[in-house]
C-alpha cells in the first residue's frame, strides 16, 4: 500500500495492481496522489522480479476521471501548472518505459489526464460501459501529460486532431474499432479480465517478455535501420536460452 488513495498490491507472484483509490472523486488526482502515483511508478521500475503491471481505479464507476479541480483550481500559475504538468508527464514516460507490459483495466470514465494515463498503458481492457475522453477542450486546456503525442501515435494525425477538437468522448465499441481497446469485458469486469492477461503474462519467460516489448518500443522511437539491428541482436541470446530449447524439444516429441 502507497497511501489511502494510490495502493500498490501483488495479486499474485511477479505481478502488481497500481489502484487510484478515490472513488468518492471518480478517482480525480489531486497532487498528493499524483505524487504518490509517480513514487509507485519508481518503485516498480526498480523491481527486477515484476513480469506485468496492471493500472486501474476504484469501484466501478471511473477508472480516472482526470485531475481534481476542486484542488488544481487553486493553483493558477503558469509555473504551478508546469510543475504539475512535469510531475505527470515525468510519471508516464517513466511507465511507458517499464520493460514489462503495463496494462490498463478502464472501468468506467477515463477522461481528461485519465485518458492520458490509459495511453501510457502498453494494453488496454475496457468494460462495456467504459468512457475515454479527450475532456480538455472544454477547460480551454490541451493535454499536458504527453497525451496528444501517443494519441497521435495510436490513431493518426486526422483522428487525433478531431478527437481534441471535439473534445471527443469515446465508448467501448469506439475504441475496440480504433485499436484504442485490446479487450472489452463486461461491465464490471475490466479488472478481472485484465489479470487473467497478467496471470498469462507474468507466466512467460522473462527474457523473451522484455524483448518482445523492447523490439517494437524500438520501432516507435529509433529510426528503421537502429530497431532491426536491436531485433536482431535480441535474437541469439533467446536462441541459447533454455525456455527456448524445452520448447523445441517439447514440439519434437510431439512429432514423434
């Protein structure tokens, strides 16, 4: 447990649930949470044992619904609001980075800077009645926590645009359609779809799991020739591996 409004559990072995714990707010960050989000983040960075991580938010109604006005109102500055924008941003480039797949269990609304937590999830569950939003237009505002730029990435520059020009809000067969949503579930059970994934995730070999992730964030963010250079350099030492050769061996018997 983080705080009485960020926890940091272990379902199960190489595994953990990062929870927003504010239902009675829709789960809105306020910057103590932020803050706790972000010391999280760290913590399971440093963690070499973790497999997969899941990202989700209280109850059934929100997974985030964005940062607490009734809070942020207070901080007017331009400087406050780089220091939010920094904390944040700095916090979800840091998950995007993890080595390990990090996936989102959206549970209801995920609007405003919450939709901008669920794009910095590798994976995406959502329940049936699952909301993403790009809410900040309507606050005069843009995404601040690096949200427009992997919204680009995911739909492209058209649908992106329109999507923050709209202030767009988007559902649950909306965002399968998009490639926005991996998996929906049913209402109410984006989070235990979302481990059962983890449960297959955290099952598979642990090189091979952080090479699968590390060749095609290479692909996003290094020039074509550099990612198949890394790709084939990540090669040979799964070859050696042992999961490897149980592997080959198990399918050759199975020949027999």
């Amino acid at each position: 447990m983080m705080s009485e409004t960020l926890l940091l559990e272990t379902p199960f072995a190489g595994a953990r649930v990062l929870t927003i714990n504010r239902p009675q707010a829709l789960n809105a960050l306020d910057l103590a949470t932020m803050q706790a989000f972000a010391t999280a983040v760290g913590q399971v960075a440093a963690d070499d044992s973790l497999q997969v991580l899941v990202v989700t938010g209280a109850g059934r109604s929100a997974f985030c619904s964005g940062g607490d006005l009734s809070e942020l109102s207070t901080r007017v500055t331009g400087e406050e609001a780089l220091a939010m924008t920094t904390l944040m941003g700095d916090a979800l480039r840091r998950l995007e980075d993890l080595p390990i797949p990090v996936i989102a269990a959206v549970n209801g609304y995920a609007l405003g800077g919450g939709s901008e937590i669920a794009l910095a999830c590798d994976l995406r569950v959502v329940d049936a009645k699952a909301r993403l939003g790009f809410a900040q237009g309507k606050m005069a505002l843009i995404p601040g926590w690096g949200g427009g730029q992997r919204l680009l990435r995911l739909v492209g520059y058209a649908r992106a645009l329109e999507f923050l020009l709209n202030a767009h809000t988007l559902y649950a067969d909306d965002l399968k359609a998009l490639g926005l949503a991996n998996r929906v579930a049913m209402d109410g059970h984006a989070l235990d779809e979302a481990l059962q994934w983890a449960r297959q995730i955290a099952a598979l070999p642990r090189d091979l799991l952080r090479a699968q992730k590390a060749l095609l964030q290479a692909g996003l963010r290094r020039t074509y020739d550099d990612a198949l250079t890394l790709e084939r350099n990540l090669f040979p030492a799964l070859w050696e591996s042992e999961a490897h050769w149980e592997a080959v061996k198990a399918f050759l018997q199975r020949k027999k």
